[in-house]
C-alpha cells in the first residue's frame, strides 16, 4: 500500500480562478487522512517543467511512494505525470469534473468547494488501498500460428516472418491460395483505380512464402486443438505439438446457401448463375451461356430486395421458406408443420448476408462486367443496382465502368426475372429514367453471400473450460466476433486475432492490410505477456486478479462470466487463472459473491472505502442529495471529459468514480453506498445487445443481469429499486449525458425523497 503521499493540488485550468488551492492543501495536510499524507502542496501549473520537478524534488527528499495529482482529467496529461514504477500515482479531476461542470445551486452556496474536497478524499483514499502490481511474466514461445493459406493467411505470414517472428501456417486444403487462388482478377488493389481490373499474383505469394525459411508450411490438414493460454498455447497439428505465442486466424468464407437465390430466378431458369459461379468461368477459359454460346449481353444484378421475399423468421430464430403469413412451426398442427422447411443455422446466416447491398458487391460487380468486356468484347454488360456502394478511392473504378460504352448501369428495384426462350427478361422499377424496364440478356449474375467459416464450423478446438468454440457468434453474423468499433481483429480468445473474410466482409486489399494488422496484434500479445502486462484494451497493465483461495465456494460464477476464458477449474473444481488470456476487465472480480478477487490497484475494498469517502448532508435540507455515478472508463468517461471540455454542467450533487468496466461492478459497492445513505447509485456504460460496443464484451449486460439481483435486496431493505439504475452511453453521448444525469437525480429528489438510511 502506498504509505508516504504527496497531494498536489494544480492552479492551472481555471482551476485556481475558482478555488481556493491553498486552503485546499491544507484542509489535506490537516484532514482525515493526514497521517499518509507527507506533502501536500499546491501549485499555479503542475503540469509544466516547473510543477513536476518540484513533485519530483519532493519524491527524492521525502521518499514518497504515491502522489495523488488533483488537476485535470487523468485521460490527459498521463504522460506527463509519471514517477518512476516505484512510485503509484492517483489522479483527481478537479477541472473537468469539478470546475468546467459545475452546476450552482443558489439554495446552497459553496458547493465547488464541498466536491473538490471529497473528490480529493476519494483519490487519496484509493492509493492508499493501492499496491504496485507484480506482474507474472512469463517465458513466452515466439511462434505466430496462421490458420488459413489463402490471400489473408499467406499475408499475415509473411508480415510476422518479416519482423523475425518464426511462423506456422496451417491450410486444410491441400494447396494454398484460398478463394484468391479460384479468382480470375481482382478490382484495382493499388495504385491506378481507373484500371479495370488488377492480376491478385496470388502465386507469386504463395511461392515467397514457401521460399522463407522463417515459414513452415502444413497443407492437407486442420488445428486439432489449441491448449493453454497466450505466449504458451500448445497447438495440435497432424498429430504434432507446437509450441505457439499468438494465433493469426485468416480462414476466409464460403458461398453462401444457394437456395436463398431462388426469388432472382436461380435454380429455376438456367442462364442464371451466381458471382462465384461467373468467377470460375473467368477464370477457367470464358464466359460461356448454358448452351455452351458466348453471350451478347450479361447482366449482372446488385439490388437484393427480392432475396428475403418469401423468407421469414419464426419464433424459434430460424430462417424459414413458409410464407409471411404461415405460423411457427412449433405452433402448428404436425400434419401443416410437415410442410415447412425450417433450415439450419448457416442458412440463416446466409439469409442475413443477403439482405442488404455491401460495397463488396457493387465491386464485385463492376469488376466482372469488365470481365464481360474483356473476354467477351462483342458483348454488352448490364449493372442493376439498387444502392452503388463505392466510398472513397473506388468512386474512381466505379467512374471509369461509367465511361465504357459497353457497360450500361442503371439505379433500380428488381421485381423479377423470368426465362423468356433462350433469354432471361429482368423487369425493374423505380429506374434513374422514371421508367419501368425490362432487360432482356443470355446470362444473369446474382450476387453470391459471404459467410464466414465461423458461421458453419465455429470451432477452433480450444481446449478452454468455456468450449472449443468462439461464443455467441450469432451476435456478429457469425463472424469471428470482434469489437469492429475501437479494437479490430480482437475475438473473445485473448492471443487469437481475426484477419480477412472471416472477420468481416473486405476485398483483397483490405484482406492484405487486415493480414498485416492482426499478424502484428499476434506479436504485440507476445511481447505483452513476455513483460507480465496485458494487451488492449487496458494494454500495459500490469495487474492480473489475485484470489483468496481459501473462502472460494466454487459457486463457478467467475469461470462462467469470464468474457475471455481466462479461468478453467482445477481438479477438485476451484478457479484456475490464466494470466495471459486476461484482459483486465475486472469481470470476475464483479461477479464474485465472497468478494475473494481483487487487484492489485484496483479492488472492491478500494472502491468501496472511495464511496464512504463522500460527505453525505443528514437531510436533504442540509446541503442537498448525493448520487454516486460509476463511470466506465471506456465510453462513459471520456464522454463525461468531452462533454465538461465543451462548458456542459450537471447537478453539482453528483460524485463520479472510473470503473474498468461495468462488469467489474460489485453489488457490495451498491450496499455500501446505500448504507451509508447515498440517495441514488447511477451506472454509466457501454451499450450492450445486439449493438454492443463493451470493450470487454459482455460487461454491460452482465451488470444489468446483476442489477435485478441487487434491486431485489434493495426491496428486502425497504429501499426503493429505482434508486440504482443503469443507462447506456456510447464515446459520442457527450451531449447527452448531462442531461441524463440532472434527469437521474431529478427524478430521485421529485419522486423518492431522502434515502431512508440516511443519518444513520
């Protein structure tokens, strides 16, 4: 624990215009926590050359072990603020949550200076419940493990051998190349996007890879299992272990369902093929009609609003072929029920993929109309769009397809296509002319679904607690499931990295930048847990959970809420930690009912002295309610800082404490500020569902899960539920938060009063 501090108290910022910072260093020097306290200054800049060297001068002469910085927001300045690994260092916002936010109420003055005063309490009070954590370093292997051998995989491998990492690349086909290698061309990688087309040099890859002595290559077979955690995996390979650091997953996607084509004609009228399909005939020779005939005309069809036509979900989440109208099967009789067709998980997915135009398609598109033109010159290519998606760059591919007389393109909403004798008639509506039209051509392209790999086996073979398998991947389309927003390439497997198709729909190019991002995601969880420290989000902490084995009562809530599978159970069923797979959420550390696992810097004990730090008035008469809010450090923070940087304030009643996540919210904190008489407890996070962005996953939704629990034991007290309440808030909220807080405390103040406990 840090014993000796050193309180310094800022002047800059506004902060000395409305404060009085020296009698602030005094009420420290004299206050309740005097005895830890061996400094305590203030000071007109702290940040400037002037202020640390004073903190520093000060550390050398007294010896000091914490200095609490009461200044501005700690996500500023961080790296000014720095003492050494011997010396822990707390930050108090005084300027944004202080100053810049300050909401007066005239009914009772002298409010600026009661919230500095408790926020300085809260920030000594935890370093004082803090230590420096000892990380577990580990003796980590190097090995990158590639799982893929097509365009993405041989990318990432070549990018890690480059760096000098060793790699093993693992493709189960008994070549590489992947779905490059089936390609006839690409659109443009690089370079000139007016070109119309670009060779992949798909083998010119594959053969720099098998020429690098840094790369061992294994066609022909599968991962069998991955065992163990980051920087220590033992990876199963054709019967032989490898020891691995880091994992590259490149697998790539397959076409999807064909089925679901059948509103464009496919499977029904001959001339109607799908993008891969058409690819292939590129690639093997020609274009070429059913009637074995170069065609005069092909059109190629971009808008998909016929493909959900016909198409419904029921109850039960399946995709279904009974119409609209027709009811679950499980709610039919068993004689109608025989007569819907529920398919399975991956045709779900497929049908999902379908559902929308996507950039991939429009230049998927684009490029085999060049196709036409190319190989089959004499010919006229049709494009039918209902949206031409083609950002940035690629506007200039989509110009030069406008400027080829023989490419005809046109805005419009398909309403079918039907076989007219030897010909295929597409009928549109709502065209760029106005007009209804038909299209007659010898061949029509539909576009053809990416699924991932991960949509139809989701397995990579973990042989973690928590399954083979990546969870809940029907969150996220069935892509390997990553938080797109703030941290590509991450999966719920800490040391396991998502590249390519499998991680999102993306061209070629993109596939090869993805390569290069997840390859060097896989090195910097190397070196992290060669240094004891974990990788993003909280990348250099140094922290990692610490359990009180012996009150553990295996109630297995740790191992099951776990984001990341970093605890499996021992033998005899008690948690077992993982170091390298945590991420430092602090999940576990919420979801413990005996309160066994802490942090080192950061502990249910330390939180929870911070709360009992807040001077709450016996009555609301004597100095107005209390509202403790715990902001995720993620979302919720920073968009409290945002918001304060742009002269938004809110109920001066109100005391902030940063949590790593909402997940790490622990319901004795709940009690605790409740007991003490706290009139109202608001947790901010981030979105959760469907839509999440938790940067931990699932933090968010299991503290609302947890908050029913808690508003249980609420009732049982006599205290009313409505008092804690939870509301999400995403990075952009910042306009929005005020508001949400005056409401919160509002709505406690009109309509519950004084928490019952107060005074006592």
């Amino acid at each position: 624990m840090a014993e000796k501090l050193g309180v310094y108290i800022c002047g800059g910022c506004d902060i000395g215009a409305n404060l009085d910072v020296d009698a602030l260093a005094q009420f420290v020097a004299g206050g309740k926590h005097s005895a830890a306290v061996t400094v305590a200054k203030a000071n007109p800049v702290l940040c400037s050359p002037e202020g640390k060297a004073e903190i520093e001068a000060d550390i050398a002469a007294q010896g000091l072990d914490g200095v609490v910085c009461c200044a501005c927001t700690p996500r500023a300045k961080w790296d000014v603020f720095r003492f050494g690994e011997k010396v822990q260092v707390e930050r108090v916002s005084l300027r944004e949550h202080c100053v810049w936010s300050f909401q007066d109420d005239p009914a009772f003055p002298g409010q600026m200076e009661v919230i500095a005063k408790d926020y300085i309490n809260m920030g000594v009070s935890k370093l004082t419940k803090s230590r420096i954590p000892a990380p577990e370093i580990t003796e980590s292997y190097k090995t990158v493990l590639v799982v893929g051998g097509g365009y993405a995989g041989l990318n990432a491998a070549l990018n890690a051998a480059s760096l000098g990492y060793p790699v093993v690349l693992v493709e189960k086909a008994d070549t590489l190349g992947g779905k490059a290698a089936t390609m006839y061309k690409s659109f443009p990688l690089s370079g000139s996007f007016g070109d119309k087309t670009q060779e992949i040099g798909v083998k010119e890859l594959i053969a720099e890879v098998q020429a690098n002595d840094k790369i061992k290559v294994i066609t022909g077979t599968t991962v069998e299992s991955l065992a163990g955690a980051p920087a220590k995996y033992k990876a199963t390979i054709g019967g032989t272990v490898y020891e691995i650091g880091a994992v590259v997953m490149a697998t790539g996607w397959v076409p999807g369902k064909t089925k679901f084509l059948a509103p464009l004609g496919y499977g029904k009228v001959k001339n109607v093929v799908t993008s891969a399909e058409f690819e292939a005939m590129a690639k093997n020779g020609g274009i070429k009609t059913a009637e074995g005939k170069a065609p005069t005309s092909v059109a190629f069809i971009v808008d998909t609003s016929l493909l959900m036509k016909g198409v419904n979900y029921d109850a039960c989440g399946a995709a279904c072929a009974a119409p609209e109208d027709m009811p679950c099967k499980e709610d039919q009789p068993a004689e109608a029920a025989d007569e819907c067709e529920v398919f399975t998980y991956e045709d779900k997915e497929s049908a999902k993929h379908l559902a929308y135009s996507s950039e991939l398609t429009s230049l998927v598109a684009l490029k085999q109309a060049n196709y036409v033109r190319e190989l089959a010159p004499d010919a006229m290519a049709y494009v039918i769009y209902d949206h031409m998606m083609v950002p940035g760059i690629n506007e200039k591919y989509y110009q030069t397809a406008q400027d080829d007389p023989g490419i005809m393109l046109t805005k419009g909403t398909v309403t079918s296509v039907e076989e007219a004798g030897s010909e295929v008639v597409i009928k549109a509506k709502n065209t760029l002319i106005g007009d209804d039209i038909a299209i007659s051509a010898d061949l029509v392209v539909v576009p053809t679904a990416i699924v991932p790999t991960t949509a139809a086996d989701p397995t990579m073979n973990f042989v973690y607690r928590q399954g083979p398998a990546f969870p809940d991947l029907d969150l996220f389309d069935g892509f390997a499931d990553s938080n797109y927003i703030c941290f590509p390439y991450e999966t719920r497997r800490t040391g396991v990295y998502a590249a390519g198709c499998v991680r999102q729909p993306m061209g070629l190019g993109l596939a090869a930048e993805d390569a290069a991002g997840a390859a060097l995601k896989a090195i910097q969880c190397i070196e992290s847990a060669n240094r004891g420290v974990s990788v993003h989000p909280r990348s250099g902490d140094l922290s990692f959970p610490e359990f009180n084995f012996m009150r553990c009562t295996q109630c297995k809530r740790c191992t099951e809420e776990c984001p990341f599978g970093a605890l499996d159970d021992d033998e005899k069923g008690t948690p077992m930690p993982n170091p390298t797979r945590c991420r430092r959420c602090g999940t576990c550390m919420g979801a413990c009912p005996e309160r066994v696992i802490s942090f080192a810097n950061y502990g249910i004990d330390q939180i929870g002295s911070a709360i009992k730090e807040v001077k709450v008035p016996d009555t609301l008469d004597a100095g107005g309610p209390r509202v403790i809010i715990l902001a995720c450090e993620n979302d919720a923070y920073p968009a409290l800082d945002m918001a304060a940087m742009r002269g938004r304030s809110w109920s001066p009643y109100v005391r902030f404490l940063s949590v790593r996540c909402l997940g790490s919210v622990n319901a004795i904190w709940v009690a605790d500020a409740m007991s003490k008489g706290v009139d109202g407890l608001l947790m901010l996070g981030c979105k959760y569902g469907d839509d999440y962005q938790c940067h931990f996953v699932k933090g968010s939704e299991l503290c609302n899960r947890r908050k029913e629990n808690i508003a249980e034991s609420l009732g049982r007290l006599g205290v009313e539920p409505e008092r804690v309440e939870q509301y999400e808030v995403s990075i952009d909220m910042y306009d929005k938060v005020p508001d949400m807080i005056d409401d919160f405390v509002s709505n406690i103040v009109n309509n519950f009063g004084p928490n019952p406990f107060k005074g006592y």
